[in-house]
C-alpha cells in the first residue's frame, strides 16, 4: 500500500513534544481519530474521554535498547545497529555510515567474514544475510555480552529527521519494562511514548483495561521500507484471558502501536481465541490476511510508502487510511516517533456525541 499523499519535511517532529515548549507533558501531543472516514481532531490527554468502560488496550512493555555503537570496519567508521538476538546466540545487525551530522546513511552489507571492531576490543564477525535477497541485515557472531556492551558503549538508534541525540529515557515509554535476559527493542514501541502515569490512571478509573505483550521490535528500513522480519513475542495467559473475556463482553480490543497487533493477532487462532503463546512471528498483517482480534488501533504516522500501512487497511480499511492521512498532512500533524498519534476505530463504533464536536 503506498498513499498518494506527500508528507513535507517539515513534518517530522525533530524533538520530543515536552521540549517544545515550557510545561509541556509527554502527552500533549494531537490525536487524529478516525471512525471509518470520519475524522475529527482531538489532544492526546482527551483519550479517556473517547474510551468507555470494558475497552481494552494492549500495551507492549518490551524496553528500548541502546542500539547504536560506533566502531570500525577496516579503516572506514561505521555505526553497527543491534536488531535482534537468534536463538543461537548470534545478532542480526545493520551497518550504517556516519553522515557528519550525528546521524547515519544506508551502507551496503557484507562481504560474509568482515570484521568490525567495536569498543572493548570486541570483534565482531559478519557471517551470513538475514534473508535471501537482502543483504541489509546480517547475522554476525559476538564474543561479547551484548546487553552489557549497549549499556556501557550504546546509544538509542537515530535518524536523519531528528535534531540532536536523545537519552535512553525520551525513547522508553511508560509501560516499558526490563528483561531478565537483557532482550528489548532496538527501536521505541513509540505509539505508546504519548502516555503517563497520570493518563493510564484516568483511563483505569473510567474502566479501560491494560493487557501487556511483548514484542522486541528490530531495526526499521527507513530508506527501503521492508517489512517486519520475526521477531521474539510473548502474549501472556493473563493477558490472552483478559482480551478474550473484552470480546465476549462487547468491549473493544484496541492494539496501542503495530507491535501490539503483530503480537496478540500472533497469539489468536482461526476462531478468533487468543491463547498464551511465546516465540518468533513470521507474521506480517495485510488485508488480505485481516485481523482476527484487534478492532482498532493507536499508531503513530508512518510514511506513505511504510509497509507498517498494510496493517493499518487491514483495521480499518483502504478508504479510513486515506482520509485520515490527507487529514493529517492538511491540518500539519507531525510524523515519526517524537510526533503526532492516529486512533483508528471502525465506524460501527463512533461515538458522535464525544468524538466529533469538533470535527474539521
């Protein structure tokens, strides 16, 4: 799915909204509500109001890693970014170049049997692609404790859109917890960045409930736009309980960012039941595969040639993602991760009376 919408450059949102201006919170970011191709416009902190009770949000607490290191290639300084870590011990990897500007450049993979050295003395040995075809990412062998190397070397992934690095902090989200292994996400679960402690707190006393998955998300493509490759998931009982019971209660299952949806539709047979389950997920949600689960979906703005936008047709329809990104690009919301946020809701579920007041 591409969009025939173009997104200025100066949409993207170079820095966290609390540092735009005195005062400002991590939630006072715009919503754009989409009810089918209705559209109305809304802040962030307003979410209780167009939420009832026995709605359910499902929440991903994977960690945000410090993924990026500096080391060497030869004669040549790279950035190696740290995707995912395989069931054998080695780590899919992303070289990218330094661009002088503190941010990096797509940089062409391989050969199998280069070597990068990273700080500590620590070797790092490119051995294979991570999928036929593509030789962005690698698996390369470490001989090192790579959590522990990103802790004392690391620093969050950035991109070319933002003004300056970041600490670790503005990338983790509320919901954000630590692994016992280490494991997190080499990029921000970023659609639940807008929320606080305060927020979650209205939301639990107006009845919505939370139920936490996992999905350690890996590097993105900004220049290619692949889609998502497996990644570790883990839907627990608990959780899978709590969306099942949501459902036969009438209350709406909604995914709070992409990951939350790859990770419950993951765990949720062809009869619409989600059961616990934990492992890698090959699945990549479009409309033609639908979503069994998830009846709408809190996301931030991707590009329009992102991959990520299958997704969102399949919540909620080809005709709902175009007006509601024309919508955006009119009214200047901000993209990426330090920007703007979409709720997607099909229109059998509007609620005229607190959503459209006012609309346009």
């Amino acid at each position: 799915m591409t969009l025939a919408v173009r997104v200025p450059e100066e949409l993207s949102a170079r820095v966290p909204v609390e540092q735009r201006g005195r005062g400002l919170g991590r939630d006072a970011v715009r919503l754009l509500v989409s009810h089918g191709t209705e559209v109305s416009h809304q802040a962030f902190a307003d979410l209780p109001s167009l939420l009832r009770a026995g709605d359910l949000l499902i929440v991903n607490t994977s960690q945000t890693l410090p993924a990026a290191v500096d080391g060497t290639a030869g004669h040549a300084r790279v950035v190696v970014h740290f995707s995912t870590r395989g069931d054998d011990g080695r780590w899919a990897v992303e070289l990218r170049d330094p661009d002088g500007r503190g941010t990096t450049r797509a940089r062409a993979g391989g050969p199998a049997g280069s070597v990068v050295r990273l700080p500590g003395d620590v070797r790092l040995v490119l051995e294979e692609p991570l999928a036929p075809g593509s030789e962005r990412l690698w698996w390369a062998g470490v001989p090192a404790d790579v959590p522990s190397l990103l802790r004392r070397h690391g620093r969050p992934i950035r991109y070319s859109y933002t003004e300056r690095d970041q600490p670790l902090s503005a990338h983790q989200t509320v919901f954000a917890l630590p692994s016992a292994d280490g494991a997190g996400s080499a990029e921000m679960p970023s659609a639940a960045r807008p929320f606080t402690a305060d927020l979650v707190a209205r939301l639990v006393s107006r009845g919505v409930q939370f139920a936490p998955v996992v999905l350690h998300t890996g590097v993105a493509s900004p220049e290619a736009h692949e889609p998502p490759y497996p990644e570790l998931f883990a839907v627990p009982e608990a959780s899978a309980r709590l969306v099942n019971a949501a459902r036969a209660g009438g209350g709406r299952v909604i995914a709070v960012g992409t990951t939350a949806v790859r990770a419950v539709e993951s765990a949720a047979g062809p009869d619409g039941v989600v059961r616990a389950a934990r492992g890698r997920t090959e699945l990549v949600v479009t409309p033609e595969r639908g979503v069994r689960v998830v009846d709408g979906l809190l996301t931030g703005l991707h590009e329009p040639q992102a991959s990520h936008l299958l997704m969102l047709e399949a919540v909620a329809g080809r005709a709902a993602v175009d007006r509601g990104y024309a919508e955006a690009v009119r009214r200047l919301y901000l993209w990426h991760e330090f920007g703007d946020v979409h709720l997607l809701l099909p229109a059998e579920f509007a609620h005229p009376e607190s959503c459209f007041g006012n609309s346009r």
